[in-house]
C-alpha cells in the first residue's frame, strides 16, 4: 500500500468515526479506567508493600493485579494515536477539556472546604486550583493536553513521512528511552519513569503507526490475548525477581518496580497486544454496545473524580483500603471499592455534562 492510499484511507475512516463510536475501543477506554482505579487502589491503599517487609497471599495478589492493570495508560494513549492521527486539530476541544478539569479541581475543593473536610488550604493549594494543567494537579492530563497541542505537528509530520521513516524513528526513540531500563539493573539519568508529554508523544506515533500501516505480529486474535498474558506474566516474574535480590541482598531497590513504569518495553508491549484484543473484538450484541457507548463519554469523569489534589489520599481513608490489606475479603473489598469510584465518577460526569447542555439550551 502506497504513502497516500494510506492517507486516503485513514481520512475517510476518520470522517465515518466522528459520528460513529467504535463498540470494542469504548469498552478499552472503559477498562482502562477501570484498571487506572485499581493502580490507585493497590498504590495508595499500601497493598504494593516492599519485598523487605512479611508478604501475604494479599500482598501477592495486589502485585499480581498490579501487573495486569499497568496497561491502562499506554493502552489509553495508543487509542488516542489510532483515532486522532489525521484528525483536524480544533482548539475548542483543549479549550472544553481544560474547563472539565477546572470543574473537578475548583468545585470539589470549594464543597471540601464548606464541609470543613480540609484542614488546610492555602495559596499553594488555590494554585494548584486554577491551574491544574501548569501545577500537574493531574499529572495525565497535564500531559494529554499538551499532547492534543502538539497533535497538528505530529500529524502533519506523519503525512510527509514514509512506513520506514517512521518505523526507523519509532525504534530510535524506543532504543534511546526504554530499552536501557528494560535490560539493565540501573537508573538511567534521563529517566523520570515518563509520566510526562514526551512519553505520550512516544506512544501517540506507536498508535499513529498502528493505524495507518498495522503491526502484522499482533494481527491475530489469540496471539494477542496470548501475548498480552504473556507480557502480564513477565512483568510479575520480573518484579519478583528484582524483589527478592533487593530483599536478600538490600540492592535494586529503585529496580523492583520498573516493570510497571510506563516506558519500560514489557510494559509497552503489554499495551499494544492488550490494544489488539480490542482491535479484534466484535460486540455483535446490541444493547450491550449502546450501554457501552452510553458510558464511555463519562470515565474521564472517574479519573478527574477520585484524583482530584485534595481526595486523592482522602477516600482511601474513607472506603477503609488501607484495613483491608491482610482481610480474606481483600478481593471482595477491591472489586467492590472499584466499582463504586467508577459509578460515582460516571454519574458526577454525566451530571456535569447535562447541566452544561441545559445552560446551553437555554442561552
């Protein structure tokens, strides 16, 4: 396939897709957030304990649900290069996302505030406020934001260049990012484990790669279930092994959990096969395909809710995720918990939008 029937064809897939949401990505949006709140579940609530410290088969569990949740970010970004590559950039639609954000940090902190639930609120929290997006308030969105700014660029560079242009870039960037981290025990200075806009750029073109010419290896269905348990699999043997070198030996501490850093390659790869499983899936059911797109403009929602600067480390104590750490009902507990952060962030989101449309309605 030629450079431009490969243009031609992203651009009238594209025009189908504005009006059009595709089933199975929904469902890989929804489950990426889903799999976010876990990360944030095990992080925060303490389940991730160091391989100093007496495990339980809780302790294992979590690193095993660590391993299958890391994920949810590539995945997430690899979606928004596979859908926006050769979009038209429009500045509204940064405008409106910076405007939800402004929502969850300014109204959440005000209703904390009047429930006197903040014991302290000063000028550095006020900032963090007004200008979630410079203060990282939300350190994603701050760099899905200035991902989305520099999109026009990024596109119009993957117009003018060639499969192998990109593939060679793509493996350059890779080799000079990642591939350090994945196969030696040490921390690379340039290293800041990528929870920024220059991996998100990374990722973006691997998703804008995907879209235009494919990834043949990952082109069957069971492979890439196989593959992505695989991927799973090692991230956890990996972790394990890092883990018990720093507890017999007090070395590799900062190593153990590299695995699940964004720009480590198993991690990175883990995504892309757990994007292929999405990419093969066919949702032939039609009420479960309208209950999915129902949902799925609503999970930022999720995200913006329970991560918000002042909740963050307040529903932990709240739902009570740091008693439940040595509880047989752990995984009853985990399950449960997620669920309602999900519903509750879906619902305040939905609640946000309608309101939004009435003021709309009646201008």
């Amino acid at each position: 396939m030629t450079q431009s029937i490969v243009k031609d064809t992203i651009k009238n897939s594209m025009t189908k897709e504005k009006s059009v949401r595709q089933p199975n990505f929904e469902l890989l949006r929804i489950l990426c957030m889903l799999m976010v709140v876990s990360l944030h579940y095990l992080s925060k609530g303490g389940h991730l304990r160091s391989f100093q410290e007496t495990f339980t088969i809780n302790t294992w569990m979590a690193y095993g649900l660590e391993s299958f949740s890391v994920v949810a970010v590539n995945a997430f970004v690899l979606v928004t290069g596979y859908f926006m590559v050769n979009s038209v950039f429009r500045v509204q639609k940064v405008i409106s996302i910076i405007g939800q954000i402004l929502f969850y940090t300014v109204g959440i902190s005000c209703i904390l505030l009047f429930m006197g639930a903040v014991p302290a609120y000063g000028f550095y929290q006020f900032i963090n406020d007004i200008l979630p997006v410079q203060m990282e308030h939300y350190w994603f969105m701050t760099a899905y934001v200035l991902l989305l700014l520099f999109t026009p660029i990024l596109n119009m560079a993957l117009q003018k260049m060639t499969e192998k242009e990109l593939r060679d870039v793509l493996i350059g960037l890779l080799v000079f990012f990642s591939l350090p981290k994945t196969i030696l025990p040490i921390t690379v200075t340039i290293d800041h484990k990528w929870y920024d806009v220059v991996w998100f750029l990374i990722v973006y073109l691997i998703g804008a790669y995907i879209r235009c010419y494919g990834i043949p290896f990952f082109k069957d269905k069971k492979r890439a279930v196989l593959l992505y348990l695989g991927a799973v699999f090692l991230i956890f043997l990996r972790t394990c092994l890092y883990g018990m070198v720093y507890k017999i030996s007090g070395k590799l501490e900062d190593q153990v959990q590299e695995a699940f850093q964004y720009n480590h390659l198993l991690n990175l790869f883990a995504a892309i096969s757990f994007f292929y499983i999405f990419y093969h899936l066919e949702i032939r059911n039609k009420r479960i395909q309208k209950m999915i797109v129902s949902v799925s403009p609503y999970v930022l929602g999720v995200y913006l809710l329970h991560e918000q600067l002042q909740v963050r480390y307040l529903w932990t104590t709240w739902l009570g995720v740091e008693k439940i750490a040595d509880s047989p009902y752990f995984i009853l507990h985990y399950i449960g918990t997620i669920l309602l952060l999900f519903v509750a962030g879906v619902f305040v989101e939905w609640f946000r939008q309608a309101v939004l449309r009435m003021i709309r309605r009646n201008k």
